[in-house]
C-alpha cells in the first residue's frame, strides 16, 4: 500500500505477487495489485482480477475499501452498490457497511434505493440523520421525476408525513432538519405552514446563518403577497442596518404595492404580524432622510442612505410624481455622493446606476463640477495637473470613468481621443509611482487609466485607424509589464491577439490567468474559438483537454459534493448540485468542444497515424447517435467578464446575447453534423453483394446508407438557417461575444465542397450496390462530381492568396481571414481524402474482377469502364493541387521570416523608447504566431499529400 501511495505502482505488484505466492486466498493483495495494474494502464487485467475478489463477495473492511479506490479509478461507480449489496446481506447489522450502501447509492443518483438504505440505517442504529438522509432521498426523487404532478401527489407529501412524525414526537435536534421541513412546504406551495414553522418555536433552531429566519419569513411575506408584513420587516431590519441594500428595495416594493391597493392600517389593533407598517410616499421620505440623519452621527460613513434616496426619485420619476416630494436635485445629490465616497472604487459602480437620472445637456458640466473638487496639482502652468495621493487619483479615475460612461469621450473628433490617450498614459505612469510598495499579486492603482486609453484606441481602430491597434497591444503589454496580475489587461490582449489572427500569444496569457474550476466553462470560449481556426493545432489540443478535463471531473467531483453535504446536514445545498451538474452537462461550450476536439483529432490523426475506422472506434462516435441536448443547451459564457464603461447604446444588449446564443448553435449543428457524417464512412466500406436487394436489408448496411442520407438533409437544413441567420449582418460590440466561423465557412465556398462530398458518398454507395455493367449514367454523375470538386476545391484556394501580414504606410496590418481560410482548407481537402479512400475501396474489388476477366478472355477487348480514369484523373489533380498549396505555403514562410519589422516606424503615436521596447515585442510576437500557425498547416498538408499518393488504383 506504501509503493501505491508514493506513485511506485510495479514495486506494488511486486510486492502483491509474493504475499499472494505465500498465502494464495490473501483478497486484500489482489486487489492491491489490481490497483497498480490499472495504473500502469492495464485496465483489463485489473478488472479482472478485481471480479474475481468481488464474486466471493467480501466482508473485510480492507478489501472493500480497497476495491472503491479502485473502482472509482476505474470510473465504474455502479459496480461499489453491488459489492456493499452483497457485504450487507451477510453482516445485516453493520452500521458501516450500511452507511457505505447509502453513500454509493448517492454516487449513482438511485435515490429510491438511498430512501430505503437510510430508513434500514434508521432501524439498526436510531438517529436523526440516518431518517432524514431517508426524507432528503424522497425529495430527491421528487426533483428527479419527469412527472411534475408526480412529485406533488406522492414524494413530497410522503416526506412531508415523515417530517410532521418527529415533530409531534418532539424529536427534532439539529438545524438541517428544520431547513428540511422548511424546503419541503416552501416545493408543496405551502408557505402559511412553512412561514408557522419558522416564526414558531422550531424557527429558533435557524442560528448558523445571519438573519436567517428573517430572509425565510420574507420570503414567504413576498409568495403570500403579504405587503404589510414584508414593509415592517424590511423596516425593522433598517432601523438595525441601514446600510442593508436589498432591504431598501423590499421595503419601497412594498410601499408602492401598498399605495396601489390603497392599504389603510386599521385603527384600533396592530398593523402587522411584523409590527408598523408605511403606507404613503410622505412616509418613506422621511424614513429616507431620517436614516441620513442617522447616518452623519454614525462613526463609519454608509453609502446605504443616500443611494437609496436616488432609488427613490428614479422609482417617483417612473410614476411621474417627483416634483411634489422635494427630495432635491439628482445631479446635487450625487454631486454630494461623490465628495462623500469618491475616493471609493465603488463610487463609480454606485452611481453607475443613476447616470439615467442626469439630463444628457447637464453631462459635461456635471463632470466640471466633480473635476472641481478633486486637489489636483500642476508643476507647471501648461502641465497637467497630477493628484498628490492615492485618495486624488481614485476620486479622477472615478471621474475619467463617468466621462467615459456619459458617451462624452465617444463624441471627440480623432485628434481629442489622441490627446486623451496621450494624458491618460501620463497620468497612468505618474500613478505608478503610488504602488511602488505593492506586491506582484497586487494591481497598480493606476491600472484603470491604461485600460481607459486602450479602450479609446479601440475606437480609433473599429473607425479605420489601422495603428490604432498596435498601440492598444503596446499599451497593455506595458501596463502587464507593471501589473503581472491584472486580468483585465490578459483577457484584452487575448480578445485583441485573437482578432489579429495570432493565437500564440494568447495560450501564455490564458494559463497565467490560472481560470479555475467553472471558469473553464464560463471564460473557456475565449481559447476555444480562435485555436484550431487559426492553425494552432497542437495549443488547440491541449486548450480542448483543459476545457474537457474539467467537463469530466465534474461528474465525480459533483458526487462527492452530494455525499459531503448528507455527512454534514447541508441538505438544501444538495438540489444545488444537482443542478449546478446538470447545467454542466448541458453547457454549450462543452458541447462545443467535445465536437471540435473530435474534428480536430480525425483531422491531425486519421488514415495518417490510424485509419479513420479506428479514430472513429477509439471515440465510440456513431453517426446514429447524437449526444448534444440540444433542447437544454445553456449558455454559460461570461460575455461580460471584459470590463467596458461604454455607454448602454454601446454596451452588449440582451438581445446580442440571444443572436450569439442563436449563432453559436447553429454552428455547433452544421460541425456536429459534419462530424457525425464523416463517421459513417467506414461503416459504409464494407462492400456487399450486388442486387441482392434481400439480403442487403438484412446485412443493416442499407440503414447505413439512409443514416448518411437523412443526416445530409439535416446538414443542408442547417446550413440554410445559417445563411439566413447572417443575413441579418449583425454587429456585435467589439468586446462582445466573439462572431463564429460560420461566415467564413459560408462565404470561402468550404460548406459547398464538403456538402457536395457528403453527395458523392452517397453516389458511389450506388455504384458499388448496382455495380458497373448498367450504370453509365451514375459513373457519369460521378465524373462530373469530381470535376466541380476540383473546381472548388481550386476556388477554395484561390481566396487563401495574399500575405498574411503587410506593411502599408508604415503601419503593419494582418489578415487573419487568410489564416482562417487556410484552415478551412485543410479541414476539406482531409475530408475530401476520407471520401476518396473510400471510393478506393469500392473501386478496387471491380479493378480486380476487371482484370481476371481479362485474363480469362485472353484480349485486352473488355473495356475500362469511364469511372476508373475519372478517380485517377480526380486523385492526381488533388495532388497537384495539395501540392501548390505546399509549395504556397513555404512561400509565406519565407515573406514571414523576411520581414523586418524593426525598420517600422509607428509614426505620431510613439513618445517613449519603453514604448517603442513593448511596440517591438508586440509584433514579433504576432509574427512568430504567424509563422507557427503556417508551419503547422505546412506540416499537416505533407502527411495529407502522402495519404494522397496511396490512392493510385
């Protein structure tokens, strides 16, 4: 077990085997050395082995925890019920062993089963938690049942029975049990029962979590639509807390609610359960100003007040009644906010939210009015005036931030926003002196003035200035120089890389972002889109492995969350989980990847390193089965995760967030269907007996044929929403959701090569079934198939000319379209091979009949039939083709490796020699990307050409 344990799995085997030559039965070493077997990657003979121990059905502690290591490493979770099944039957009254049971139930979700283990926990050893793991396991089967009515009639009402047991035998003890009892009224819709419990005497039990029962009763206030109650809770807790944000709207909710059914408190007793109750605007004004007052005798200052008496004008001005209740002007109010807390970071986001209030003429003078109050100081008099702390810096950020927001710098002409970057830098780099303390893990105070630049840039660049953008990746570079940490800076530098076309940068970026856990789902599109489309094949291998590898652990890792919370009480986390593993499941970007690394793997591997039969094989792809929920997808990215101070005009919409949703699914239908149809070319390859119609059926290859039929007319289907979806030309936000491939796939005519492929298959299929006498007219189909791919497939490369990166007026720029149609090629001229193979061996059979008929006449007087020149005409134009693109491609790399980048000149933009150092790292960056991504297409075209020269009948 020591060997095990420090990763020296043969010394374990070793080991295993001599004590098992001493004592032959020894079950505890056999599964010892399984265990190192299936860690030297002898997964087959550590089955084995551990059957052969699990048959005589173990009970000593050793071999059973033994054999769960083992089986959990073998992912093979069902196989632990059965063993502690067995160990049960034999020891019935083991506590352990029956606590085991439950917790490998839990693992494979048999909820049914984990109610009955809990209840036969219960009756050996009488505890709490054992009966309700058993009431948990019945909620549980109802979250899990298809039947809504189901779970309303039988499981809930059962657990609730079960519950209101104990509580009449007044055995209740811990705090979950409550949440339970809580949770199972709050599914029943029974919140007067559920809001009794937690006001009566079993809601004092609710002490682990601050203002518990008072969040319960809220929201059982709100369900019941008891507005007196919800108004005097919510103002009880802000006479404790008047900084309590989500308590102020609670508590203007319930007003105007109760304004709107004109409540009118009754005279002689209580106005609530909850004690007075505000029913009227004068009412909550003077609540509002009270707790102002309040606020300026307090020792610390709140932003609670004052925001909320914003909330409340914007909420008078909606119900058009402002101007009768003198709350004072908004722009003085935040005028004041920002004297208060402007040297907060949380000043801008507060009054972010109020800007809307401000009439759009009042804008410029409302930012003159805070630039007013800031201690500003210049050295000199034509100097700009610099702050002399940290406190005067972080009260102009929050100025230069607002501005930003107001849309006033998005008005300037292209000199203004030049002469805004220029000062914001220096303000920037003036700023770094403040942090000269911090830590590498620690963000400069000064950080957000470059991105403020770097984001004016930006607009510069999207309005045609090309230098523009080579500022922005200086600019960041710089700032990343300064302040390693700052995420921001990385995941701008990836968005701007990946739009130059030059990913090999981004990878670097992307790991030292360190994404953990559900980022890889929610921030993992930023790698994923741009890998494989832009030739970096192997960095997009591995950046689909991190995505994935996640994807899979969360399976695991979810059971072990589960069986935590049973052991700990957590029972309302549970449903959580479930969910929260479920929403995985159906993550669209893990959709995505699965299907791209799929395409991805046949594309570097298959008929090069395996045959496609066994790339296929090795994936257990089907092109019967279809793995997507496409129903249940969920859109999981963080389109937000880039910070913008863009006004809401310019900001990315709701509505971008359906059409990208809408995009990237139609997209993922067009490459799962690709890749579905690729998979059903080998099955097709085994040829049968012509004309044997009978037969045919019974061999199951016809189904074949009709699977790739009817997967076709879905591709086509697909590709014509698709066409029209980009009909619309939507524009997202630059730093929006990143558009897909489709376009390119569309417009580069890759989609019409590989649809017309995918016909040719179905063509040949026709040919070997009928076979070569009768059939001139589907040779000639054929023919004339190969031709118009030839064509296209020369089309296709016609529109991958061009440099990749030129020099014009002095300013670099790249065009990654190139790049990306390059790929595209690849990906078809791969497919068109699979295609050809399999012609080949269709052909081939004939080829050979052909020619011992021949010999059998002994003239060479049969003839050719016209199918045999056009496959070899077709095969030796691909190689012509294949190899110009090679020969196209060592050019680019001979310009690529040409170009000296150092004669450049940015001019007008470059003040400093640090930036001319970061300018220069820059683009030898973007070009050894550049450089790298042509060499890897280079490298994966030479094996495809050699594919090619095999295909000679």
């Amino acid at each position: 077990a020591d060997y095990l344990d420090n990763g020296n799995n043969k010394m374990a085997i070793q080991q295993a085997d001599k004590l098992l030559k001493k004592h032959k039965d020894l079950h505890c070493a056999k599964v010892l050395k399984a265990i190192g077997l299936q860690r030297t990657g002898k997964q087959d003979e550590a089955y084995a082995l551990a059957q052969e121990v699990a048959a005589l059905e173990p009970t000593d502690d050793n071999s059973l925890q033994a054999l769960t290591i083992l089986y959990r490493e073998m992912h093979r979770p069902e196989l632990v019920t059965k063993l502690y099944e067995a160990a049960v039957k034999k020891v019935p009254n083991s506590e352990e062993y029956h606590s085991h049971l439950f917790m490998a139930y839990a693992r494979v979700g048999e909820y049914k089963k984990m109610q009955q283990a809990g209840m036969a926990l219960y009756k050996i050893v009488p505890k709490n938690p054992y009966y309700f793991w058993s009431v948990m396991s019945l909620i549980m089967q109802s979250i899990s049942a298809q039947d809504e009515n189901l779970s309303k009639t039988m499981f809930l009402p059962l657990a609730e029975r079960m519950v209101e047991k104990m509580v009449k035998e007044d055995k209740i003890e811990a705090e979950a049990e409550v949440e339970l009892y809580y949770m199972i009224l709050e599914r029943l819709e029974k919140y007067k029962e559920a809001l009794d419990v937690v006001r009566g005497k079993l809601g004092e039990k609710l002490t682990s979590e601050l203002q518990s029962r008072e969040n319960k009763c809220m929201a059982m206030y709100k369900k019941l639509h008891k507005w007196p109650e919800c108004n005097a809770l919510a103002r009880r807790l802000l006479l404790k807390n008047s900084d309590d944000w989500q308590f102020y709207i609670t508590y203007f909710d319930s007003v105007f609610q109760l304004i709107d059914e004109s409540w009118m408190p009754p005279a002689e007793e209580e106005h609530s359960l909850e004690g007075e109750v505000h029913c009227s605007i004068e009412q909550a004004v003077q609540f509002i100003e009270e707790r102002i007052t309040e606020e300026s005798k307090s020792s610390r200052p709140l932003r609670g007040p004052y925001l909320a008496k914003l909330e409340l004008i914007r909420r008078l001005r909606h119900r058009g009644c402002n101007d009768e209740y003198k709350l004072g002007d908004p722009e003085e109010l935040m005028f004041q906010y920002f004297k208060k807390f402007g040297d907060k970071p949380c000043c801008f986001t507060d009054l972010k939210v109020f800007v809307d209030l401000l009439p759009p003429s009042q804008y410029t003078k409302f930012i003159w009015q805070l630039l007013g109050v800031i201690p500003l100081a210049a050295a000199a008099e034509n100097e700009v005036a610099l702050p002399g702390d940290i406190k005067a810096l972080q009260q102009h950020l929050c100025v230069v931030q607002l501005s930003r927001l107001l849309g006033i710098y998005h008005a300037m002409e292209k000199k203004q926003k030049l002469a805004v970057v220029r000062e914001l830098m220096l303000r920037y780099r003036h700023g770094l002196e403040f942090g000269k303390s911090c830590l590498k893990t620690e963000l400069q105070f000064s950080d957000y003035y470059c991105l403020l630049a770097v984001h004016l840039l930006l607009d510069l660049w999207l309005e045609g200035e090309e230098a523009a953008v080579w500022q922005c990746l200086t600019l960041l570079e710089e700032g990343l120089s300064h302040s390693p940490s700052n995420a921001q800076f990385k995941l701008l530098l990836i968005r701007i890389y990946c739009r130059l076309g030059a990913f090999e940068p981004v990878s670097e970026l992307y790991s030292s972002l360190d994404a953990k856990h559900i980022q890889h789902d929610t921030i993992g599109y930023l790698l994923t889109r741009y890998a494989s489309s832009l030739g970096h094949y192997a960095a997009a291998s591995q950046s689909c492995n991190f995505a994935l590898r996640f994807f899979h652990s969360n399976q695991k890792d979810t059971s072990e969350y589960i069986i935590q919370a049973y052991k700990y009480g957590a029972f309302e986390k549970i449903p959580e989980f479930i969910a929260f593993r479920n929403r995985l499941n159906s993550s669209l970007h893990f959709a995505q990847v699965r299907t791209e690394r799929m395409l991805l793997d046949l594309l570097l591997e298959a008929n090069i390193s395996t045959s496609l039969e066994e790339s296929i094989k090795s994936m257990s792809l089907s092109p019967e089965e279809d793995d997507i929920p496409w129903k249940d997808l969920r859109d999981n990215r963080d389109l937000t995760v880039l910070f913008t101070w863009d006004p809401k005009d310019r900001d990315i919409s709701e509505e971008h967030r359906k059409l990208s949703l809408e995009e990237e699914t139609l997209w993922l239908r067009i490459r799962s269907l690709t890749l579905r149809l690729v998979s059903g070319l080998p099955t097709l390859g085994h040829t049968i007996q012509p004309k044997n119609s009978e037969k045919t059926a019974e061999n199951g290859v016809s189904s074949k044929i009709d699977t790739i039929r009817a997967l076709l007319q879905q591709l086509e289907a697909a590709v014509d929403s698709g066409k029209k979806f980009l009909e619309q030309k939507i524009q997202y936000p630059v730093l929006g959701p990143p558009p897909t491939r489709m376009a390119g796939f569309f417009s580069n005519g890759s989609c019409q090569c590989q649809t017309s492929l995918f016909y040719l298959v179905s063509d040949i299929y026709e040919l070997d079934t009928n076979g070569l006498e009768d059939s001139a007219e589907i040779q000639e189909r054929i023919g004339n198939s190969f031709k118009s791919l030839v064509e296209r497939l020369t089309d296709l490369f016609n529109k991958c000319k061009g440099d990749l990166i030129e020099v014009r007026d002095g300013t670099l720029k790249t065009h990654p379209n190139l790049l990306e149609n390059l790929v595209f090629f690849v990906e078809t001229i791969s497919i068109a091979l699979w295609v050809s193979s399999y012609c080949d061996s269709v052909l081939r059979p004939f080829k050979s009949n052909l020619q011992k008929k021949k010999k059998k006449k002994k003239e060479s007087s049969v003839a050719t039939p016209p199918v045999f020149t056009h496959f070899l005409d077709y095969v030796t134009e691909l190689q012509t083709l294949t190899s110009n693109v090679i020969d196209h491609i060592k050019g680019l790399e001979i310009i690529l490796t040409a170009l000296k980048l150092e004669e450049l000149s940015l001019k007008d933009t470059l003040h400093l020699q640090e930036e001319k150092k970061f300018t220069k790292t820059v683009q030898g960056k973007v070009q050894s990307s550049y450089h790298h991504s042509v060499q890897e297409i280079g490298e994966l075209l030479k094996k495809r050409l050699d594919t090619i020269k095999k295909l000679k009948i």
